[in-house]
C-alpha cells in the first residue's frame, strides 16, 4: 500500500497548482534561469521518515536557508553569549539585504538578514578547517549525502555581490566583522551556493525539531540550548519583513531562501520543506507561502494550537483470533496528532495486516485531531479496498462518524463486544 500521507502531499501541491505570482529572482543570473514551474513539498518526522512529493530530486541552492545552520555551529564554536554580543536577536521589520545596522551598537540586527549572516559566517572558527569545508561537513551530515557546491552559481553571486561587500564593509568598520569583508563575501557566496533538494531540507528541518539530534543518524549535531535559540529566532526573524504575517498565520519557525526553498519546523513533530522558485515581494516563494500555509492548517501545526506532547498512537500490535476468525487488534494509545498517527501508518504500510479482520482499539484514546481523522480516513479507505474487514473499537466516540475517504462506514464494536469475542487488547 502507499502511504495516505504521499497522496495528500500530492493533493497540496494539485490545489497549489493556481498559484503562478512572482519571478525567480533577477538579480542572480544563475538564479533568473530557474524553471519558474519546478514544485516539491516533503515532510520529515522526528524519527527521520521522509514524505515527498513533486519534483523530489530537483537540486537547486539552498541560499539563505543555510543561515540557520551556519547560526548554530558559531554558536556551538564560540558559545550564545559571545555571540549575541556580535549579532542581535531582533526582527529588522527591513528587506533581507537592507544596508543597515544596530544604530546604537553597530551590530547586525539578526543572523537572518544578510548583514547578520555575513558576520556569522566570519564567527565560525577555521583554526583547523576553512569555513566552507566545516559547512559543508554539517550540512553533509545533516542530510546523509555528500554536500556540494554549485560553482557557477557561487561566481554568479559574487559577480552581482556588490550589496554583500558593502554590508561587509560597513560591519568591519563598526567592529562587528571577524576577518576580511572580501574573504567574509566569498565564503558567504559558497555556503549560500550548495545544492540541496526538499528531501535534504526536510531532514535538515527535522534535526532542528528533534532538539539538534540527526533522526536517522542518532548523531547530536547542536546542543538542546542552540536549537532552542535558533528556534526562537527562526520564528522571529526567519521570513524577513513578512515574520509578523508568517507567524501568525503558519505558527512555524521557518527560513525562507532566493531559490524557492522554504523550510519550516513544529518541535518535537516534524520538519517540512517545500520549493517553488517564484518569488513574491519579500523575497519568499510565492507558492510555497501557500504550501505552507495549507500544511499548517491541514496537519495543526501552528505552534500555538494547544495539544500535548506527542508519542506513537500506536501502543501495541496483537495477533489473535475473534469471534472464531483469526484477527489483528492494534491498540491506540494517547492524542491522535501528526507525528503519532504517522508511526501508525508507516506501520500499516511496512507490516500489512495479514488476516482479513483488523480491528483499531482505540480505548485508550484521548483526542483525535483533524489530520489523524483524515489521514485515517484514508487508511482505511486503502484496507478496505485490499480486502480486510475494519472495525473500530471507540468506547468514547471520540470519532463519531467515523467513514473511510469513499464515504463507506466503517463497523463498530463496544468494548464489551472485543472482550466477549476473545480480544486481548482490553485491561
């Protein structure tokens, strides 16, 4: 069976498809020859399954969403308080390129406008390593994949770069730049120039919402304090002079890049990432504003939708014999939320149920948020269709009305019934 949650990734980008405002970015030559139609939208939960859909191995450069990343590691290099003295935390309410600084400290206002990045970038110590190298040795770990650079993207950056020197310039004349403005812009273009794709992006997001640890990997990359910060600045300053508009209406930490690509985190959840390369008046993907906002309204993942930690719905699966017919009862458990209810299908999908009656126990259930009722709704429809008999049982009814996604009702059994038919999953 395929996943329902590939089909309704699908669905995003079909009901995306009347979204065609904006440009690729002219200002980057390189960037200006981008095929304006290219879109891909992929999810990774926090114990690293990745979910894509669209053009899924589409390479393209991962430009300003490396802030982030390169904000950490200084971070993990020098320790937040030596930064924070060098770059601030406050949303510039400014373009990203805004020739600007602190008025009373001299300091770039975030690392998220360029100002802040380029004097990030020169943080990162390179006693043993260059930057770029360092760079690109996280994001390689990050995405489980060789990183690499785009070298004629990086020359097409530095050829129209102009704005970048004099942000470097005006941050080493205020004593906010760690070494030369040129070697700070060059390497800046490098880190901007490495190619990633939405799966490499979802995976990167993830570590971010897994507390800094590479969910596949099991490799903690920054510490529980860094992510947190970065986090909060993500959601702060993340999306430029459109931070106020995205927060409250995405509810995601999130960082957006000049190639189309837009990542975003829920912690403790999921990271998801989508690319499309127009972009609107900000400098944020056109269509991928909207990508995002319909996952975050579809799958609750605005920060300030209330709900409580997450875990597995699954609690146990048995194998058994009911009413004389042999059956398989898998016990839910908890709030039904995204990353609970995907362990549950990534489950259904790996070890299909091998007798014709599956039963869902789902007793011990406490909530059931739309995307778990919808995506269920989809996974039976999938069971059915193979031919297996589905029962639910919900003492509660904390899904009355529970049909399949073809509208078909689906059989309920008590509690009492389960027990008196042989069900081993009742206390």
């Amino acid at each position: 069976m395929r996943s329902p949650i590939l089909d309704y990734l699908d669905d995003i980008i079909a009901r995306t498809d009347h979204v065609d405002s904006g440009a690729p970015a002219d200002y980057i030559p390189e960037l200006a020859a981008a095929d304006p139609d290219r879109v891909a939208v992929a999810l990774c939960t926090v114990n690293g399954t990745v979910y894509a859909s669209g053009d899924t191995d589409q390479e393209f450069s991962i430009q300003s969403m490396s802030k982030p990343f390169a904000y950490a590691l200084a971070i993990e290099d020098r320790g937040l308080e030596d930064i924070l003295e060098r770059v601030g935390v406050e949303p510039s309410g400014e373009a990203f390129n805004e020739l600007s600084l602190d008025s009373e400290t001299g300091r770039p206002k975030n690392p998220m406008i360029n100002a802040g990045a380029i004097a990030t970038h020169a943080l990162i110590d390179d006693t043993e390593e260059p930057v770029v190298d360092r760079l690109l040795a996280l994001f390689s770990a990050l995405t489980e994949r060789p990183a690499t650079i785009d070298e004629d993207l990086a020359a097409s950056e530095l050829s129209t770069g102009d704005r970048n020197l004099g942000l470097a310039y005006l941050l080493h004349a205020s004593g906010s730049l760690a070494r030369d403005p040129a070697a700070a812009v060059r390497g800046y273009a490098r880190q901007c120039s490495v190619n990633v794709t939405v799966r490499d992006l979802a995976l990167m997001a993830s570590t971010l919402a897994n507390a800094g640890v590479q969910p596949n990997t099991g490799r903690r990359l920054f510490g529980r304090r860094t992510t947190r910060h970065l986090l909060s600045v993500m959601a702060s300053c993340g999306m430029y002079d459109a931070a106020g508009d995205w927060l409250t209406a995405v509810g995601i930490p999130a960082k957006s890049g000049v190639a189309g690509g837009i990542i975003g985190v829920l912690p403790g959840q999921v990271g998801v990432a989508v690319f499309s390369p127009r972009l609107d008046a900000h400098g944020n993907s056109a269509r991928g504003v909207v990508m995002m906002e319909r996952l975050s309204e579809d799958l609750g993942l605005h920060l300030m939708e209330a709900s409580r930690p997450s875990r597995s719905s699954l609690r146990e699966r048995l194998s058994t014999a009911l009413e004389g017919e042999p059956a398989t009862v898998y016990v839910l458990q908890g709030d039904m939320v995204l990353s609970g209810i995907e362990a549950l299908v990534q489950e259904l999908v790996e070890n299909p149920p091998p007798t014709h009656l599956v039963v869902f126990d789902m007793s011990r259930v406490d909530e059931v948020l739309p995307v778990a009722r919808r995506t269920s709704a989809a996974m039976a429809t999938k069971l059915i269709d193979e031919g297996h008999r589905i029962v639910l049982v919900d003492p509660e009814e904390t899904v009355a009305d529970f049909r399949d996604s073809q509208g078909r009702e689906v059989e309920r059994w008590t509690v009492e019934r389960l027990a008196r038919a042989g069900g081993g999953a009742v206390d």
